[in-house]
C-alpha cells in the first residue's frame, strides 16, 4: 500500500526553513572572516611603513652624525695622529695669482714711412732682430724725397747770389731754404742728411730710414723691392728692457690688493729665482666667468731673460688680522656643508667640533668660533678619526633598528670539575 503525502507537508516547509537559516549565517561568517583579513593585512602594512619610516629616521642621521671617539695611544701612533694647541696672534696672508709676461705696451713702436717710394735696400731683414737707435732699417728711392732735395739745393744758391742784395730779398730766400729743409726733416730724413744735401748741392736718390728706438723687431712687413705707402707699417720694434707681468686676483682677493704695492714674481723657466716689482694698474673690470680681475706689475729685465709668453706665480703679502684665533689647515676636516675639528677633552676622548672659518695663510687658518685659545685639537689624520666617528654612530643608531640588538651575549665561566679543572 502506497502512501501519498500532501504537496503542503509541514516537514517539507521545516526542511527549507533550516536551509535558509544555514545560508545566512555561513554568508554572515564568510563577511566576519573577510573583514578581519582585511583588517590584518591593513595593520601589518602600517607596521611595516612605521618600521621602515622608524628605520630610515634612525639611518640618515647616523651618516652625517659624528660621535666622540675614544683612540688609544699606540692606536694614534699607529694611524699618525698628531696634536695642536690653538693659538692667537697675528696671521699673515699671502695672495697668489697665475700670471704672463707680456711686452711693455708703453715700449713697443711701429715703424711707417711717411712719403710713398719704393725699397731699394733693407738693412734690417728679419723678424726677432735687434736693433739699435739710430740704425738704419732700408733704403727708400721716393720721387717726394727728390724733389724736396732739389727745392733746398736750388733755395740754398739762390740765398748765396742774393747775399748782396736788399733785406727783403734775403729774408725771403732764407724762408724758402727753411721750408725745403724743414720739409725733409718731418719727413725723417736724418739732419745729417739735410746738411750734407745743402753743402753738396747734390741730391740723394735713396734716403736711409733709420730706427727711433731700440728694441727686438716683432713684426716685419716689408721686402726688398716693394712698393710702399705713406703710414703702411713697415715694423714694430719692443723695447724688451722692462716687461710687464699680468696676473689674475680673485674676486674675494681684490680688497688685500692696491697700487703701488710690493710683489715678489716667480717664474718656471727661471727656478729658484725671484724677482720683485711694484703693482703698476689693477684693471677696472671683472670677468665674470672666472670672477677675476687683472693686475699689472712693472719689472725690469737685465739681459732680457724674462720673454714674453712666459708664465709666472705673483707672490702678493698682505697684512691678515692682528689678533687671530688660528689653527693648523691640516686640522680642519671640511666636506663642502661642514668644516669641523677634533678636540681633544680631558677624559682623552676626542670630540668633534663644527667651526666657522676666516682668513687663511698657506699653512694656517683663522678660527671665528667652535673652539678657544688653548684648546688641543687634533692636527693630522683627522679623515681617519672622523671615519671611525662616523662608523661609531651608525653602530651606535643601529641599536634602534627593528631586529638590530646590538647587545653583546653574557658569557658565564664555565663549571669547574671535581678535581679544580674547567670542564670540557
């Protein structure tokens, strides 16, 4: 016998109501779960940033930070580290500038004729050549120069015809011989020449042109044959006796410099000797590129070894502060952000000290603050010193760092046996 149950069962209806009640709190777990997940991944990822913040915070002061280092003296000994008492009194500066010898532009000539011809001879034919005053340079044939000649030959007879004659006529003839000789002589035919001309009666076809100065020729822009023009320039002639030395003074320099004042020049073609000279000009500009200006220095030259194109070190002494708290250059530790020195405390510990800095010599260096008069610092190997400070401090920040225990382990003695001795 089959037994049909109603499509409106109340098991039936019981069963899905269960089922339902089952969904909802498995989808109600599911959520609780996903959210505490969340949660967990959202703090371990703030942990990590806080660590990681908290690591580099501990990190970058540890590289600029300098701790006090504690060096024992054989250590010291070892590594060359001396000592340095600061001191106060006067510091001397010296001001040096890469200069250049250069021709004495006050000396240097150029030579051009002043009337148009032809050369027929040069006398003086290369370029280096020296010359004295006075010498003769080159021939010249000029039709000007020819008839000027003429003009005082025939003015010269004719004031001899007219000795006797009236006044009037005289005067004007001797006014006449005047002008022609005149004439040659602003046209740099030598007097010598002038007067021999007069007294011939003859007239030169070629004039020598002589040398107005002494010197070493420099340029030479004339050859045998060669026409010329009046002003075309034929040479130029320095007078190498006195030279010129310019050099280069810095722009913070400039106020330690001023005319008139004594220099000492040193040269590398001439070792071990120096001269000395006066500063002469200081140039009015600046370049702005090398934020330098240029000074000028007058020196003598006996034999004319100093030759232009030669380099030089301009030695410049100035006076520094009279009363100065300086020390030692090789004490001074600078980085380009910090300049700093050792000093050296009562417990031996060497500490590092920032200092501002002043005028320096070659081989001190003015103190503004930092340190005081007596104080002892540390005046070589100080890189080495400050790396181990360095060092210390790392090590020392280290210690805060996330897995960074920087505590050494206890180490207990170890038991002793029954019969006194250690156990294996």
């Amino acid at each position: 016998m089959t037994t049909t149950m109603p499509d409106d069962s109340p098991f039936e209806a019981h069963a899905t109501s269960a089922r339902r009640r089952a969904l909802w709190i498995g989808g109600f777990a599911a959520l609780l779960v996903a959210a505490l997940v969340v949660a967990w991944l959202a703090t371990r990822g703030s942990s990590s940033s806080a660590a990681a913040t908290s690591h580099d915070h501990g990190a970058a002061p540890a590289a600029d930070a300098s701790g006090p280092v504690m060096l024992a003296a054989a250590d010291a000994r070892r590594i060359g580290v001396t000592y340095a008492t600061v001191a106060v009194g006067a510091l001397p500066i010296e001001v040096r500038s890469v200069a250049q010898v250069t021709f004495d532009e006050t000396r240097v000539t150029t030579i051009a004729p002043k009337i148009d011809g032809w050369v027929e001879q040069l006398h003086v034919n290369s370029t280096g050549q020296p010359v004295e005053r006075g010498a003769p340079l080159l021939s010249i044939y000029s039709p000007m120069l020819v008839s000027a000649q003429q003009e005082l030959i025939l003015a010269t007879r004719l004031a001899r015809d007219v000795a006797a004659g009236s006044e009037e006529a005289r005067e004007g003839l001797n006014e006449l011989r005047e002008s022609a000789r005149r004439r040659l002589l602003l046209w740099d035919v030598p007097a010598a020449t002038v007067d021999r001309i007069e007294r011939s009666g003859v007239p030169e076809k070629n004039v020598l042109l002589r040398a107005p100065t002494s010197g070493v020729v420099l340029e030479k822009n004339v050859l045998a044959g060669q026409r010329i023009m009046a002003g075309e320039a034929l040479y130029k002639v320095a007078d190498l006796s006195t030279v010129w030395v310019e050099g280069d003074v810095f722009e913070q320099d400039l106020p330690s410099v001023r005319l008139g004042q004594q220099v000492t020049a040193d040269f590398q073609a001439l070792p071990g000797e120096s001269r000395s000279g006066r500063i002469t000009y200081v140039y009015p500009t600046l370049d702005p590129e090398t934020r330098t200006a240029k000074i000028r220095v007058s020196l003598a030259n006996p034999g004319l070894r100093l030759k232009p194109g030669m380099y030089a070190t301009i030695r410049i002494a100035t006076r520094g502060p009279a009363s100065a708290l300086t020390v030692p250059r090789s004490a001074v530790l600078s980085t380009g952000e910090r300049n700093l020195v050792f000093l050296k405390r009562r417990d031996g510990m060497l500490e590092p000290r920032y200092v501002q800095l002043g005028a320096a010599s070659d081989d001190r260096v003015q103190v503004l603050g930092g340190v005081a008069a007596g104080d002892t610092i540390v005046s070589s190997a100080t890189f080495l010193i400050d790396a181990e400070s360095n060092l210390g401090a790392a090590l020392g920040g280290m210690g805060d760092m996330p897995g960074m225990d920087m505590t050494m382990p206890v180490r207990t003695p170890p038991a002793s046996s029954p019969r006194g001795g250690a156990k294996p």
